[in-house]
C-alpha cells in the first residue's frame, strides 16, 4: 500500500470502538512511539468509559506513563476492537487515550502497537509511506 | 458552521481544505481511492475548537475529522 | 544500512559544529518530528552559544533563531541551530536544523539526541518489525 504525503508521513485510518462506531481520522505514523494516541472524548465515544480518569485518589490499573524529551505526562491504556488502513487492519490495538495539544493539528498518532509487525517504509525524497505486511504473514 | 444546517455538496479533500482553512471538519466519506484513503466527502460540520467539533457530530456513528490545515509551529511530538 | 532495533529507533550519530568539534552521540530517530533536537550542552560545545541565552532573551536579539514548537505537553519556545554536518556511518546530511528546548532531557532517556524530518529528508526509513530491524539508504 502506498500513500502519498506532503510535510509529515499520515495516513487516513478507521477506528471502530467496543460500541460498533466508527471513526476516521488523518493520524501521523510515528514508527518511533511506541503506542498509538487517541483523544479522551473519543475513546469516550467508542465506548471505552475507562479513558476517563475520574477517580482523583486512587490510581486506576490502566493508567499509563510515558516520557518525550521535555518530560512525562500520563493517558489511559485502552484497546481498540479495529483499526484499520485500507486493507490493513488489526484488532485489539493498544492505544492511550490523551489529548495532543490542538495546535497540533492531529487527533491520532500511530505508533509500534498498530505498526507492529507491519513492514513500513518512509520515503522523504519520493514522499510515500509504504505499509505492507511482513514475509510471515504473507 | 451551525449543526441544523448540513452541507450536502460532495467535495474532494483538497476543496473542504480550501473552503475550510485552519478548521476542524467531520466529514462523511463517500469516495475512496486504491488504498481505501478518503478523497471526497459531505462536510457535516466545521469548529475552532476540537471538542466543540464532538458537540456537534455526536450523533454520527461513522464520521471522518481531521484538520484542514498545517500546523503554525514546528511539530515534535 | 541496517540496523537492529528492540523498540526504539536508536543509533549512534556525529554531530559537527562550525568549529569543526565533534559529538558522537546515541540518537533516536524520530519521523514526526520537523526538526531535530539536541542537548544544549552539546550543542554549546559544537560552537553554539546563543543556546545559552534564555529564548524569551534572545528572542529579541535573533528573532529569527527562535520560534514556538509543539510538543506533547504543549507549546514552547526553542532555539533553532543548523548543524554543520549529521552522519550516522557513511549517510551524511549537511546543515541540518536543530532545535534546544529550554528542560534537559529526563533522565529516563538514554538519547543525547532525537533525528528528525531535518535529518531523515535526505534519506529512505524503513522498518521491519518482524524481523526487529530497521534501514536507513
């Protein structure tokens, strides 16, 4: 599969939820991050009550850290029924439900948990990601 | 772009991202190409604000968002 | 050139700086990121001291050499350098753009430095999870 970019390697990608919705976001691949990034409200929506953190005190089993290089910050571990781009899919992907700042301009980051054990190749110079499965799965 | 009034012209990508600069826009797809990457759509609503955006499709269980834009500053995330 | 990889996408690299001093240090790649970030420790021994200055400082002596970026936790304000010279083994990139943010890297963090966009532009990344192995042409 071969998709074309411009500035940052993204790809459209389709999340369906617990609940059977669905939806679709331009996510940025990031081979580099090692779970997949989803905001609150829309884990929320997918049906994953457990992307809230509402209980201040105790600290809840899917609570999850993470580190980047200006510090640590904190999202719910939860897991997708399917992602899917195109014809690749998976099922039951890791994700953390945080918000990116909204300046960022992306809702979604695809990271190791989806691209995982995928064949990926990032072309800067041709501009194309290419998303294909592994020998083995062939 | 007030919910109650929908827009139902079908536009390529590229359009909504002319007709709707440096906005969040939930899009109904209805065309794909090879690789089953959205290239047209209905725009169903447009916001600023990402959450006020949620507001307003919430009642659609198969909806596209993303930004129709790039960011202002360079991106590390 | 092939690399081997448990998770993160981590080499060793040499940075130059105008100077012609020299930093080999481990280095993540990292596609997401525009520009690539270095330690401003390092970055004051390669031959850059405006890093030294506070951004808001220096804003206003180079406005051009500082500017908002976006991270994870949000927006702040960098330095931008552009590095003499990036090579990881025989895959060179001259004047590469850099970024020193203001905190220090935390101490989980084993990089010295991130690879961006800046760096990767000249060349192909691919990852092969299954195989644990990543290339860089």
């Amino acid at each position: 599969m071969r998709i074309p970019f411009q500035r940052f390697p993204t790809v459209f990608v389709r999340l369906t939820g617990r609940n059977g919705c669905l939806r679709e976001y331009r996510a940025l691949v990031s081979p580099a991050t090692e779970y997949c990034i989803l905001p609150k409200v829309d884990a929320y929506r997918l049906g994953y009550p457990e992307a809230a953190r509402d209980e201040p005190v105790t600290e809840p089993p899917n609570l999850f850290r993470g580190v980047t290089f200006n510090g640590y910050w904190e999202g719910m571990l939860i897991s997708v029924k399917e992602v899917a781009i195109g014809g690749v899919s998976r099922t039951n992907v890791d994700f953390i439900a945080f918000d990116l700042p909204q300046v960022a301009t992306f809702d979604v980051i695809l990271g190791r948990s989806f691209l995982n054990p995928s064949r990926l190749a990032i072309d800067y110079a041709g501009n194309e990601i290419r998303i294909g499965e592994t020998e083995e799965k062939r | 772009m007030p919910a109650s009034s929908p827009e139902t012209r079908e536009a390529t990508f590229e359009q909504i991202k002319k007709e709707h600069p440096n906005l969040w826009v939930a899009v109904t797809v209805t065309k794909r190409d090879e690789n089953g990457q959205p290239v047209a759509g209905k725009v169903v609503a447009d916001d600023a604000d990402r959450y006020r955006l949620r507001d307003q499709i919430i009642m659609h269980n198969d909806i596209c968002i993303f930004f129709a834009g790039e960011p202002l500053y360079p991106l590390f995330l | 050139m092939r690399f081997k990889t448990s998770g993160p996408l981590m080499v060793f690299c040499r940075l130059v700086g105008p100077t012609g001093r020299v930093r080999e240090v481990p280095a993540v790649l990292e596609p997401s990121f525009d520009h690539c970030i270095v330690l401003k420790g390092d970055a004051v021994q390669l031959g850059y001291p405006s890093v030294t200055y506070r951004q808001e400082d220096w804003q206003d002596v180079k406005p051009t050499e500082v500017s908002m970026v976006i991270s994870i936790k949000g927006v702040e304000l960098g330095t931008f350098i552009n590095l003499k010279e990036v090579s990881i083994g025989a895959l060179k990139a001259e004047d590469v753009s850099a970024v020193v943010t203001k905190a220090e890297f935390p101490g989980m963090i084993t990089a010295a430095a991130f690879l961006g966009r800046s760096f990767l532009k000249h060349f192909k990344l691919e990852v092969d999870s299954a195989s644990n192995t990543f290339t860089l042409t």
